[in-house]
C-alpha cells in the first residue's frame, strides 16, 4: 500500500512531466 507522500510524489511527477509535454508542443508550434 503507498502512502499519501508517495501519491503526492507520484503526482507532482505526472503534472510536471505533462506541463512540461504542453509547453514543448507551445513552443515548437511557435517555432514552425
């Protein structure tokens, strides 16, 4: 079983690495 620090980790994992995903596709949309 995780516990909450290991979920929260876990997130803040997904939301950096799909914000991150989001300003690579804003950035090279402006490139282009």
């Amino acid at each position: 079983m995780l516990n909450g620090k290991d979920v929260f980790k876990g997130l803040l994992v997904e939301v950096a690495s799909v914000s991150l995903f989001l300003f690579f596709i804003l950035f090279f949309s402006k490139v282009m």
